[in-house]
C-alpha cells in the first residue's frame, strides 16, 4: 500500500509551486496526497517566513502534529498497534532557522531548505531509515540543473491555472523584507526550459499560466542568449504566446521601475497574456519608500501607472502596501492613503510591519511604531482599499469581458458560475456546469467590493 503525504502550504506562489513540485517527487517514490492530515504518514509544513505572524503558525502546527506522533509512540511502546508518522518542515522558515528547528522540536525528522527540493528522495530514505536531517543549503540546486528538474513530474494542484516559476530569489534587499535570505540571490530558468513546461501545461488541459517570481521584471539577468534571442520578460511572453492553443499568460510580482517600455509592449502584442500588473508600492511616500531601499519614488511609481493605463484599456493595477514601517509618521501614511486614490489603484495586499530577523529595519528599534497605532492605521488602509475596490468595480458595470469559468456554486437550484475576467476580477453569473473550464464572454450588470456580476 501505498504511503500518505499530508502537505500544508503556508506562502506565496512559489511556495505553492514549491509544493507542487514535492508532491510529484513524492509520487514518484511511491507516496499518495491525503487531504486528511490524520491519514498520513509524512506530515511536511511548507512554510512563509514574511511576517512573524507566519512563522508562528508553522510552528504551532507542528507541535500538533507532534503529539499525535507522541500519541502513536505511547501505543507502540504499550504494545498496540500504532502508525510510524515522520514531520518535515520546509519553506522559507526552515531556509532562516535551519538546525534550530530540530533542536526546538524534537519530534520534528526533517528540514530541508528551499534549495534542497531535489534532494528529497534522498532525504526521505534517510528520514525513514531513523535519522533525523537537516538540509539547508545556501548554494541553490534548483534552476541551475535543469536535468534534476526534468526528471519528475510536477503534481499540480487541481485547478486551471498552472504555476511556472521562471526566476527566483532576489537581489533588491528593501530594508523590512526575509526574502533574500529564505530565497537567496536572483537567478532565472532558461527560456527554453520554461517553454516546454508551458507546453506540457497545456497539453494537460490547463487553461491558464502564471509566471512566477519574486521580481518577474529582472527575468533573464544572469542568462545568455537562446537562439538568438535575448532572455527578457517580454521576450519570454512573445514566444510563450506563440504556443498553440487557447490560454491565457500572467505573471507575478513585478517591481516597479523593473517594468520596461518592451514589457508593456510586449504585453500589449500578445493576445494571450492578460492586461494585468501587481506591482507593489509599499509606501505613498517617497522618503519612506527610500528608507525601505525601494528604488523610485512616488512621482516614479505614478509615471509608470499612467504609462500603463495609457496603453489598455481595461487593465487591473494592483499593489501592496505595508503600514506602520519604523519611523513612519501618520503625515507618511496619509500619502499612502492618498496614493490609492491618485494612482486608482485596483486591489492592495495589506499588512502591518513586522520586524524579521537579519534585515535592516528590525534593527531600527527606536523608531518601531507602537502596535496600538500600526494596527489602526491597517484597519484605515483595509477600508481605503475596500472603497477604491468597489469603485473600480462598478467601472466595470456595462462592459463585457471574456471570462475563464473557473468553479460553480448551486444556489437554491440555480447554478452561479465564478470566472475572472483577463484583468483578474472576479465575475458572478448564471450558466451551465459544463462552461467549468470555458472561455465565455459576460456583460457586466452590477458590482460589489470582491465581484462582479454578469449575465451570459
Ligand atoms: N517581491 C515583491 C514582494 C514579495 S513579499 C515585491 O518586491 O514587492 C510580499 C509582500 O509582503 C510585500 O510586498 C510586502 O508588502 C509584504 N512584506 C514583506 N516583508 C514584510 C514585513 N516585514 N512586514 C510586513 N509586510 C511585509
Ligand atoms: Fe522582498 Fe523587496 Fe525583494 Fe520584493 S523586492 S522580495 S519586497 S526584498
Ligand atoms: Fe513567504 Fe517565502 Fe513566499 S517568505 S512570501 S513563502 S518567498
């Protein structure tokens, strides 16, 4: 019989992508995903290290995990039957504390880092013949040997959309950020690679492809030319949307001065890829944006908001904020504020500022915003961004747009599918259960703060 694989996913993208790719690994050494943690065998957290919050809920959910193992221990040693459960911790928390982690959590078997993904069969074997492994190395496996890579399948989540990371790490260092420590320095897929998973993605039915990275914008940076053809964003979108077949191309995270005139271009050529950008801002003003080490400044940011807007028509510009970073006054956070406004801004991620070990800002202590303020003044943004989302949905209202029919919900007999529409706005409306995975065109009617309705 075969063994049970119980994985949690805690992070970004690419740590779902991450995921995907253990599972198909495990697959391939004779493990089964179970969506019932008490089912399995080998219990793995794949965790986020953003903000404190994050980390903590890893390692909450681990020490669960690990009275149950000490529950099957109890059973063995009074001579009933009992299962052998192994826990791995991996992700960007593992990346950060590495050895500590077995140390903290003595039922805890393995920890591998983010580089260490196709080391896992090996790990495994190791785990399963009794020992316990740390495997957190800083010198990244992934992404240079291209052989590894191929040699499994990846096990995607079910769904449309298939994630593709095309380039990971990131050299930026802004002042609150753990990304370049749990994700290490900027490096990128070749083209070629990249291309032939989008291929086998679509072969498999998938409807949808989202190209993942930290800075999506940088792509290419430390490649050569492939045929002829220099390694960019833009460049890679021309030849993934030459790719037969009806699909649709994203990508994510852009940085904002990162996105050039080509890229716009390029987006602009390509019937394929969706007139969507997430570039974050993080901050309305620019003495706090360079305090952060973000290279622009607010008047920048809004260059490039015009540019784009300039040029679709129908697109979503999306954003992340951080509010409450050390020394911001409540004048600062006013310009951020103020900044969803002026740049219309479509949808923002929201946090508060949470120190992270090793980066610059957890240092600056002196200047930490209390958390009775940095927490009022997220709840202010959240309400910012709940009416600058209902406003640009009811912009929406009488257009019609062609939408991905991604699920269906039974209402009282009536079926509501839900899609999204090539701007990534979620839209409601009557149909069919057979459109489930179909491109469709709906008219607008109505809009609320999360979605839009529409009719067929
Ligand atoms: N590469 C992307 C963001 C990756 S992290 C970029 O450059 O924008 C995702 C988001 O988490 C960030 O955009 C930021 O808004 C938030 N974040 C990162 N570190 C944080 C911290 N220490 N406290 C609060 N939010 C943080
Ligand atoms: Fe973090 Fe900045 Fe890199 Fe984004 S660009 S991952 S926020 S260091
Ligand atoms: Fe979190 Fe690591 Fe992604 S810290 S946001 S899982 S890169």
């Amino acid at each position: 019989m075969n063994k049970k694989v119980y994985i949690e996913t805690m992070g970004c993208q690419m740590n779902k992508s991450d995921t995907e790719r253990i599972l198909g690994m495990l697959y391939h050494f004779g493990y089964e995903e179970t969506s019932e943690s008490k089912d399995a065998d080998l219990l793995i957290v794949n965790t986020c290290s953003i903000r404190q919050l994050s980390a903590d809920k890893a390692y909450s959910l681990v020490g669960v995990w690990g009275k149950w193992k000490n529950d099957e221990r109890q059973k063995e040693l009074q001579g009933k039957p009992f299962k052998e459960i192994k826990i791995a911790f991996c992700g960007c928390v593992a990346q950060q504390d590495k050895e500590k982690l077995l140390k903290r959590f003595p039922y805890v078997d393995l920890v591998f880092g983010t580089n260490n993904v196709y080391e896992l069969p090996d790990l495994i074997k190791r785990i399963n013949e009794g020992e316990r492994v740390c495997a957190t190395n800083e010198t990244p496996k992934k992404f240079t040997d291209g052989e590894e890579e191929a040699k499994y399948e990846i096990k995607r989540a079910k769904s449309l959309n298939a994630w593709i990371p095309i380039m990971e790490g990131c050299n930026n260092f802004c002042t609150y950020c753990i990304v370049p420590f749990t994700r290490g320095r900027e490096r990128s897929r070749k083209m070629s690679e990249i291309i032939a998973e989008t291929r086998q993605a679509i072969k498999e039915g998938f409807k949808e492809i989202t190209l993942l990275g930290q800075n999506v914008d940088s792509y290419g940076k430390n490649l050569e030319a492939e045929n002829g053809i220099e390694p960019t964003l833009a460049n890679l979108l021309r030849e993934l949307n030459k790719i037969e077949g009806k699909f649709r191309i994203r990508f994510v995270t852009s940085y904002p001065t990162d996105i050039s005139d080509d890229l716009i271009k390029a987006v602009k050529e390509c019937d394929k890829v969706c007139e969507f950008f997430h570039i974050p801002m993080q901050s309305g003003n620019s003495k706090v944006l360079k305090e952060m080490n973000r290279r622009y400044n607010r008047e920048q940011y809004g260059e490039i908001v015009k540019k784009i807007r300039e040029t679709f028509e129908d697109v979503a510009i999306t954003s992340d904020f951080i509010a409450g970073f050390p020394g911001e006054t409540e004048e600062e956070f006013l310009d951020t504020m103020s900044a969803i406004d002026e740049f219309e801004l479509d949808y923002s991620n929201t946090a508060a500022y949470s120190p992270r070990v090793k980066t610059k800002a957890a240092k600056w202590t002196d200047r930490f915003i209390d958390e009775d303020t940095k927490f009022e003044r997220l709840a202010r943004l959240n309400e910012k961004n709940r009416e600058a989302c209902l406003k640009s949905n009811e912009k929406c209202v009488g257009k019609t747009f062609e939408i991905l029919v991604e699920s269906y919900e039974d209402k009282d007999g009536k079926i509501i599918l839900a899609g999204r529409a090539p701007n990534n706005k979620i839209v409601h409306f009557e149909g069919s259960k057979n459109l489930v995975g179909e491109f469709v065109n709906v008219k607008i009617t109505g809009a609320s703060t999360w979605h839009l309705r529409g009719e067929l």
